[in-house]
C-alpha cells in the first residue's frame, strides 16, 4: 500500500482513504501493523483539533436517533462531523451487525458526515480496540468534531470518557431513575446527562427523571472542577434539546479552556492511551509466546481435573513467560 498517496488523500478529506485508514490500523496483520504506524506518524501534524464527544446510554435508549440529529444541527452550522460506532461482537461466531449506520441513513448521505461503525472485537471499556488511532485519523481529515457511541453502558464501560473531551450520558424516563445514584462510577464521570424521548406521554415522567437526576448530583463529586453537571430534556422526534446539548458542549469547552483543564485532559488521555498500547501489546506476546502455546493446555487440563487453581495456574503461565518469552 502507498501509505504517503494514502495519507495525502486522508489529509485532503476523502472520505473513501479515511474508511481505507481506518481499516488498515484495525487490521490485525504484522505488515499491516507496520504500515498503520506510518500512517498514523504521518497525519499526526493535523490531528488534535476537534471536539471529541462520547455518548453512552443503555441499548434503546436513542443515541443513534440523537446523533443522527445533533449531526445534522452541526453540519447545518458549518460543522464536519465524524461518528465512530461501536458494535458488540458476538463471542460465539466473532461477527458484528454493525446497524448503527443504517439508523443514522439521513446524516450517512451527506458529504460532511463520515459514519464508521466497528466491532467492539472483544475490547472491554464499550469502545472498539482501535477507536484512539481512528479519532485521529477522523481529526486529520478535517472533521471538526467526532463523536464516539460506545456500546452500551456500564461500570465497566466507561473507556470512552479516557478518549474524548466530553461525556455525555443519555437514560430513559421511567427506568429506575431514582436509583441511578448508585451508579457512582458512570454518573460521577458524566460532562451531561440527557433524559431522551421527552415527548408525548413520556414528557412528564422524563421531567420527574430530569429531576431526581439533577438531586442524585448534587451530592455526587462534579466530572470536573469549575463544572456542573446538567441534565437535559430531548427528543429526536421533535428535534428537542438538541441546540440545548451543543450549546452545553461549547460552553464546556470554553470553561475547561479558560481555567487550563482542556490541555491538561488531552496529556493525560495520551499517557494512558501510551499504557493502553503497552499492555495490548503485551497480550499479544503472551498469546503468541510458543513455550506458553505448548504449555497452556497442560495446565488447562490441570486445572480442568481441579489439580490446581485456576490462580496458581496463571501465575505458572506468567512465570514461564517471564522466563521464556
């Protein structure tokens, strides 16, 4: 592959090379792997220069539908706008169904738009294996701010908050809102929170929602120092609240800006996407390590035949690794 041909058409905005880049850095090949690596040193002069959003929320809740519809506000307002969906693959056949596209078919026709969705391929965080590496490949290509809808939502699901500027949580009217409280982790990391499908008979209960949300936080520790945490009425059908979620984005921005905190953010997701690259590449020698691949079903079966522990087991394969690998 012509990875500097490649490049310079990402870099001017064509959206087929940035899908084609995007493909190359998730591929799992060792040529391919060296061919990333310069293609991602290579665009990193014009990275860095987007608003980066992650959106969150259980499955059904809408983040297809409010995407869909904040896209379309900021490509209205001169924005480029690039969405990388995470999918959830399947452990049985490794296979994704990649729908979020599809649900997105107004804001996927416009030529301001890149949409990409991925499997999740395993990755715990509800984010994509690759998704750090395709935010900058999404920024060099000129798109001014890139979302990332992860997964679905959990404790465990909150990588996406580590790869983006804000965090946007979305839930559900009448879904237990009174005891989201206890979800410390996911609400405690929140930038906003939007109570989605506030319209028609659903109006009332998303405003007791909105309510008992914004009494949860008061007595949670704030995502930020400077920052309160708002809560926020919208409906993709009436196209509500969605100015509302732009506008809070902007002034987040420009409130983390002013006080020092936005820069910051950025160096320390960049350490940790350091470490992030480390421990991936330590997973894949260990699986890759021959005396391990020999060993490994021994002491499955030992452990099978409950000769020993599953933790003994394990830390007989990291000793043999240290010593052999």
């Amino acid at each position: 592959m012509d990875i500097e041909l490649l490049s310079n058409q990402l870099i001017s905005g064509d959206r087929r090379a940035l899908a084609k880049g995007i493909t190359l850095i998730e591929s799992r090949s060792a040529n391919h792997t060296k061919e990333a690596k310069k293609l991602l040193e290579s665009v990193i002069p014009y990275s860095g220069k987007s608003i980066r959003i992650g959106i969150s929320g259980v499955p059904g809740v809408g983040k297809s539908t409010i995407i869909e519809s904040l896209g379309l506000y900021l490509i209205d307002n001169g924005y480029k706008v690039a969405v990388l969906a995470v999918d959830p693959t399947s452990h049985i056949t490794g296979g994704s169904i990649l729908g979020d596209k599809t649900r997105m078919e107004n804001l996927s026709r416009d030529e301001n738009a890149f949409i990409r969705p991925s499997p999740s391929g395993g990755s715990l965080g509800g984010v994509a294996r690759k998704t750090r590496e395709s935010i900058f490949l999404c920024e060099a290509s000129g798109y001014d701010v890139v979302i990332v809808e992860t997964v679905g939502v959990g404790q465990s699901e909150v990588a996406v908050s580590s790869m983006t500027d804000f965090f946007l949580l979305m839930q559900l009217p009448n879904a237990g809102d009174e005891l989201q409280g206890i979800k410390r982790g996911i609400m405690e990391i929140s930038n906003a929170i939007i109570v989605n499908k506030a319209d028609g008979e659903n109006l009332h209960s998303a405003s007791i929602a909105k309510k008992q949300l914004e009494n949860v936080l008061h007595i949670l520790k704030p995502a930020e120092s400077g920052w309160v945490t708002p809560v926020i009425l919208a409906s993709a059908v009436e196209n509500k609240g969605i100015e509302e979620i732009w506008t809070v984005v902007r002034k987040y921005v420009k409130t983390m800006k002013s006080n020092g905190r936005f820069s910051e953010k950025r160096k320390r997701q960049a350490r940790e996407w350091m470490w992030s690259v480390v421990m991936d590449g330590l997973k894949d020698m260990l699986t890759n390590c021959e005396y391990i691949k020999n060993y490994a079903p021994i002491l499955e079966k030992s452990v099978d035949e409950k000769c020993t522990t599953p933790s003994l087991a394990a830390e007989e394969i990291l000793n043999i690794f240290k010593t052999n690998c």
